[in-house]
C-alpha cells in the first residue's frame, strides 16, 4: 500500500450523494477497511447518509453532515454551516481523507482547507492535485470499477466486486407485519419512481409489463415513497385486475427484502437497481441517462439494462423481460 497501516488510524472518505451511488462505492469500502481494519472510518456525506452509515457499520464507523458546497446541486450552500463543517473535520486529526466525490473540477480545491492531513482521491485535467495519491479520473466504465480503481491506485488490494444490502431483523418483521400474503419468488416488484422526472420511463410501459407479470400468474408489488404516489398511481390505475400497491408504506430496508424475495424488479435505473443487484434478484433497468455502462448491474445474465435514449422500442424491452424469465426458469 502506499499508505502504511500503521501510518492511518483515521480515515475521512467524502462521498456525498444518494443510495445508487453509495451502493456502488459498497466493494470500495470494504476494500478499504480490509486494508486498514484497526482505523476509524468517517464518512462526510448528505444528512440521509447517517442512515447508510448505521446499515454499512462493517465498514464505515462514524459520520459527520457534509453541507455542501458551491457548484454541487444536492443541497444548498451555506458559509456558517461550512465553517462549521471544516472545524469538525479539522478536529478528528485525521491521517487521511480520500475524495470519492467525482472528478474534482469542484471539490478538490475545498479540500485545501482541511490541515494537516493526506490527500487522496480523484483528480482531472482541471482540478489536477500535485501529489501520487490521486488518479485520474477513470470514464466510460462501471461506478463500481471506478472506485476499485482508486484503491488499486492506492495499493488497496480488491475483496470483490459484488455489491451488498443488508436488511435489519426489525425491518423483516415490518415487512411481516404488513400481512401481505406473498410467496416468495411468486411476484414482481416495480418501482416506477426516479429521483428527476426525466430519469422516469413512461408510467404506461411500466403497466404493460405489470400486465404481461399477470398473465404468467405472478402478483404485482408496486413500491415508491410518498412523494412518489402520483407516479405509482399512474402504474397501478392501468394494471388490469388487483395489484399490491406500497407506496409510503415501507421503508429502505423492508423494500430491500420485497425486493430479496421477489422473481424479478422493473425499475428505471435508479438505486433500487443496485439493491437488486446486491440480492442477486433478476432485474430489467430502463437507462434513461445514456450511461448505462456506468450505471446499470454488472451481472448482464442476471440484469438486462435497456438504453432508452438510443432505442425508444418497448416491444423490444417487453422481450427481454420474456429473454430473463426464460434465462431464470432455465438456470
């Protein structure tokens, strides 16, 4: 490695975003704490990101708020919370902090603020950081080899490239509560919803395939937050006969073992295609960003990703769902 162990006790990773690309920096992190296992580890990330902290505790041991910064769109800025923010980390006396942000045109000039500790992350063309502990900013491949990447840069050797969603004991028994009567692998889940309207494939195919669900016998989950039920409305008020409808009625965990038990998820691709890919559930992942080699799942037996935005066809989408059952039922 080119960080001693000895020389690292504590670790700041900065990643503040949502859970597709958390889950995907998951083969990361635990790369990171098989290498350095006694360190504390601390991520700097979005408020909901103490939660995936509490999931990931195997990896990740601590967390502090990142409140944003100028030119970043999760959240708005605001110089007193940054202040803040900056004497916090300054007084964890961290060895290292590792920027898992992106490429660093934003980023890595904040990170100057922060003393004195050693840098490492990304870096690109316009935010070049004058020291070996950063690399240059890997294109055109999967979010989660990007990220493995890093750590082979930094001498952290890979404990696999698979992802992982564990689900609490209390969020089965949630779901359990529900009494929903479902047999596992005898139903499909859609989760229609994106975050950004223009991530979101047309509610209408999503029932066509809900339809083709129920002429082979499966039941149909429809799942989404609250904030999404006018979406998941759309879906279920064009699905012919009854549908299991639980929008704003489960939360990650128990979505996650929906997702765990169900034969397949529909979904645009969005973070529940990476749960999905963790519980090894039979995917279709509607690409409505043009970058489906960086986002959709990495087992293309078992996921089937459909690029929207090069091929409008839904009888083509409707066929691989048909290709995926076959390939399932055949396995």
């Amino acid at each position: 490695m080119k960080l001693p162990e000895s020389d690292i006790k504590r670790i700041a990773v900065l990643r503040a975003l949502q859970l597709g690309d958390m889950l995907c920096a998951v083969p990361a992190f635990r790369a990171l704490r098989n290498a350095y296992p006694n360190a504390e580890i601390i991520l700097l990330g979005l408020p909901w990101e103490e939660s995936f902290v509490e999931r990931f505790s195997h990896y990740i041991d601590s967390f502090i708020h990142f409140p944003g910064y100028p030119g970043l769109p999760e959240q708005d800025f605001n110089r007193d919370d940054w202040s803040s923010f900056v004497n916090a980390v300054n007084s964890q006396n961290l060895d290292l902090i590792i920027q898992m942000q992106g490429n660093g045109n934003i980023v890595n000039k904040m990170l100057k603020e922060f003393f004195p500790v050693t840098l490492a992350g990304f870096h690109s063309q316009d935010s070049l950081m004058g020291d070996d502990l950063f690399l240059t900013y890997p294109e055109g491949i999967s979010e989660i080899d990007r990220h493995l990447s890093l750590m082979s840069y930094l001498g952290i050797a890979s404990k696999g490239r698979y992802l992982e969603f564990p689900v609490y004991n209390t969020e089965q028994e949630n779901l359990e509560a529900l009494t929903l009567k479902l047999s596992p692998k005898k139903y499909i889940c859609i989760h229609p919803g994106s975050r950004g309207s223009w991530r979101q494939w047309p509610t209408a195919h999503f029932a066509l395939l809900g339809n083709e669900g129920k002429k082979l016998g499966f039941d149909i989950v429809i799942t989404g937050t609250k904030e999404e039920s006018e979406i998941t409305s759309q879906v279920t008020e064009k699905i012919e006969g009854e549908v299991i409808d639980l929008t704003g009625r489960t939360g990650l965990g128990e979505v996650g073992q929906l997702i765990k038990d169900a034969y397949m998820l529909i979904c645009n691709c969005t973070g529940v295609s990476h749960i999905a890919a963790a519980t090894e559930t039979p995917s279709i992942v509607i690409s409505m960003d043009g970058q489906p080699e960086r986002w959709g799942p990495i087992n293309k037996s078992l996921h089937h990703t459909v690029d929207w935005t090069k091929e409008q066809d839904f009888e083509k989408v409707k066929n691989e769902m048909f290709r995926l059952m076959d390939s399932v039922n055949h396995a």
